[in-house]
C-alpha cells in the first residue's frame, strides 16, 4: 500500500510520544477549522474524528493506509469512544486513504503544527525559547519520476518537536519560504530564531522584529 503524504509524515516525524486521551484531547480543536473534501451526503464519521484517529496511529509508528487502519480497528472500544467513533464499526482503509489523500497538504500540516506548538509551549516556558529553522529532504519521497521531495522546518530546539514545516519545490527556495513558514507559529515574542548564513537577508530581520523575535 502506498505511504501517508509526506506532508503528514514530516510534520509528525518529532511529535511527543503522548497517550490516546491526551492527542484526542487537543487535537480535534486544530482540526476543526480544516474544509472537508468529501461530499456530505453519506459522510459517516466527521473529518476530526478519521484524522485524530490517524495522527494517534502515525505517532505509534504506523506509516501506510493500511497499518493505521489495522491499528484503528484493533484499539479497545472504550479507546474508539474516545476518538469519536462507534465501538463496533470504524473507519475503513479506503475511508482515511481516500480522505488523508483529498485534503490539502499545507492546510493539514499547518493545522497539527499548530497542535504540535500548543503541546511543546504547555511543558516549556515561552520566553527564552529558541526555534532552529533549517531545511530536509524527506526520505523516501523520491520517485523514478519526480525528485525527492524538500521541506523547510522550524523545530524547538528543548523538546525537538517540528513547530511548522513548508514545501519547497522548484518554483520556490528556502529565502522565499522563511516567513510563510514561521507565519504558521502563532507568537514569536521574545523567540530566538537560529538558521544558517543563506537567511541572513534584511527581510528577514524586518519580519522578526515586527513579530517581537530575536535572531542568532
């Protein structure tokens, strides 16, 4: 079976290792404002419940369509229940294939960066935090047809948990991501923001010091 988005797995690539109660706890409240791709007659279970499920799965270390909905269908109903689903039916793998695969990239990975934040900033302080922004190639995103795929990341740097991540594809490059990227971050004051020389750019500075950030 094909593997999840790349998006989706970069983005989860540092989550912290948290329970059911605690990923369904927050979760579902990013997710909400995503739109739904699917037509909404005959729409089964809402698009918070298949994702939460989904992300629980991934962050267990089930990477295909078909491992999470194995992990899905094997957890115990009082679990089910507390995802939202009915104990005795569950998503499908082609219902979390054919959604996951409908849904936009960014919006997605904006969504559970933002979920991502609000863990890392409930168990750190906010001031004094560093983010190191730096770009990767996702491993296994290339094909005999297109090249791997590269993404641009900001990472806390205390508990290495991916902040935000961006594509950049031909058309673009890493200058021209930098604050879209860091856009994806709801509060920068008193941030200190690391990346490497190619970011030493007048615009870029400008940018953080209109977000209350520092720069190194």
């Amino acid at each position: 079976m094909p593997a999840l988005p790349p998006s989706l797995i970069s983005s989860l690539s540092y989550a912290p290792a948290l329970t059911v109660a605690e990923t369904a706890g927050g979760l579902p409240e990013a997710l909400a404002g995503l739109p739904d791709p699917r037509a909404r007659r005959g729409v089964r279970y809402w698009l918070t419940v298949v994702v939460t499920a989904a992300v629980c799965a991934v962050v267990a270390g089930y990477r295909s369509y078909s491992a999470i909905a194995e992990r899905v269908a094997d957890v115990p109903a009082a679990t089910a229940l507390a995802l939202g689903m009915t104990a005795d039916r569950r998503p499908s793998e082609a219902m979390i294939r054919r959604l996951l695969q409908a849904m936009d990239p960014q919006l997605l990975t904006a969504a559970i960066s933002v979920w991502l934040a609000g863990r890392a900033t409930a168990t750190t302080s906010t001031a004094g935090q560093a983010i190191a922004v730096d770009g990767k190639t996702l491993r296994g995103s290339r094909t005999t047809d297109t090249p791997a795929r590269h993404v641009m990341t900001a990472c806390d740097q205390a508990t290495g948990v991916v902040l935000a991540s961006i594509d950049v594809d031909g058309k673009t490059n890493k200058i021209t991501r930098f604050a879209p990227r860091l856009d994806q971050i709801s509060d920068l004051r008193d941030t200190v923001i690391t990346a490497d020389a190619l970011h030493c750019q007048g615009e870029h500075v400008t940018y953080l010091v209109e977000r209350d950030a520092h720069w190194s």
